[in-house]
C-alpha cells in the first residue's frame, strides 16, 4: 500500500494543522485499498459486537482497537508519509495510542454526534497528539460528514456553545480516500447519517513516545499476528517503549531492554 503521492506537501500540511487545528490529504487511501479496508472495518465490528455486547460502554457502531485485527490495519501504519507527517508533529519516534472505526450508522443516535475534542490535555505550547480519520466512503453532509471550529484548538479551553459552533464551524466533505488530520484540542462534531446505508471510516490516533498508549499493543497483540511485521509498525505499536515488569527485564544489554534508548 502507498499513501502519500509524491506531490503532497508535508509541511504546507503540518502549517494549516497548527493554524486551523485540521488540514484535508486527498487520496491517501487508494482502490483497491479502499475496498479492502472498508470490508475489514465491517468484519470488526461485527466480531467486536459479537465479543463485548453488553458490557458496559460498548456501541455498535464502532471498534475500538482496530489493530487487534492485524492485515490491512497493520499495513495501513507501515508507510513513508503517513509516518513522515505524525512525525512532523510529534517526532519521529511517535506511537499509536488508539486505532478505531469511525462508522456513521443509518439514521442512528450516535455520541460522535455531540460537539467535543479527544482529549482533555490543554497543551497549546506543545503537541501532544495527532489524529487522522480516513473517509472509506464518501463523507457527504447527507451521511454524517464532520464539523470542525477552525483554530478552536487555540481558543476554546471551554466548548463553544452549539450557536458559536455552527455559526463558525466547516464542514469537511470529501470523498473516500481522502483523510483528514486534525489537532485532538479542536473542537467537532459528527453529522447524523440520513442515508439508508452505512458510512464507513477509520481513525489513526497517534501521541509522543514517552505517554500512555490507551491499550498496551504488545501484550494485546496475537504474536502470530506480527509475523512479518517490520521494525516500523513495531515501533508504532509500541514495542520499543514497554516498561520492565521485573528488575531482570530491566537489566539487559542495550539491543534486549524493553524501552528502548532514543525514543523522545
């Protein structure tokens, strides 16, 4: 898979995600990818709602940890621009802290819906995460395309009230391919689905090396899963910044330790 054409400028796009808090990549995703990845988002979450209905917080219409479910997810975090441009924001030792879906179902109540940022870290000084959501249909204002309040990731410690947000808000059309980076301090919304058919996409949630991953990869991973996996996407999963449990896992030669030196 190849993300990123050679014409795409990484730091034209780094400079509208620091100033508007978002900033739109065409075609990053192309077919046959799309398809694909839109058929492995459908499998998983039809296996996570078979897995965890019930208990408490799960939704239908989303997969927490994509990544739990190898294939084209993993491949999707194994390329030169999608890593160039996190790491542009966060270094070039950034990791994933989450991997989900981002469905609109049909005609569906969903909390996306509601106007909020992902994350409560007000940081304006320093970045410390990034997020890329990837339209695997085309996101239209019929089927629940989002609202972004540009420079809100400045601005807005607070959330705007509704009037505030609508007035100023863009809604980010696009067609499916087309990824959306965004600050995870600006404040959105998800549309409401109208259509009669699902809307799918995807989200990649990266931080600095040294923070908290939202699921520990490396032990959550099947290691039947990583075979053939590349140094690359280890690192992005997280495996070159575990923390020793034992003072003997501690205690190895530099190329054995668990967390790894250099990482930021």
């Amino acid at each position: 898979m190849t993300l990123f054409n050679e014409k795409t400028d990484i730091a034209r796009h780094v400079e509208q995600w620091h100033e508007q808090g978002f900033t739109v990549v065409s075609d990053i995703v192309r077919q046959p990818e799309i398809a694909r990845l839109r058929a492995a988002v459908d499998e998983a979450l039809d296996a996570d709602w078979e897995r965890y209905r019930g208990l408490p917080g799960k939704e239908r219409f989303i997969a927490l940890d994509l990544a739990q479910y190898g294939g084209p997810f993993l491949d999707l975090l194994d390329d030169d621009g999608l890593d160039s441009l996190f790491g542009a924001i966060l270094g070039p030792r950034w990791v994933l802290y989450s991997f989900t879906s981002t469905v609109a179902l049909a005609k569906t109540e969903q909390y996306t819906a509601n106007i909020h940022t992902d994350t409560f870290r007000w940081s304006p000084d320093y970045d410390l995460g990034a997020v890329m959501t990837v339209a695997l249909d085309d996101f239209t204002s019929d089927n629940g395309a989002t609202y972004y309040l540009p420079g809100s990731h400045l601005t807005h410690r607070d959330p705007p009230s509704e009037e505030e947000f609508y007035d100023g808000a863009v809604r980010v059309v696009r067609k499916a391919g087309d990824a959306v980076f965004f600050h995870p301090r600006v404040w959105h919304a998800g549309g409401h689905n109208q259509t009669d058919r699902t809307r799918s996409g995807l989200t990649v949630y990266g931080c600095r090396s040294f923070m908290k991953q939202r699921l520990d990869f490396p032990r959550l991973l099947e290691p039947a899963m990583l075979d053939g996996v590349g140094e690359r996407v280890r690192r992005i999963l997280g495996f070159d910044v575990r923390v020793p449990t034992s003072m003997g896992e501690f205690y190895r030669p530099p190329d054995q330790r668990l967390y790894k030196g250099g990482q930021g």
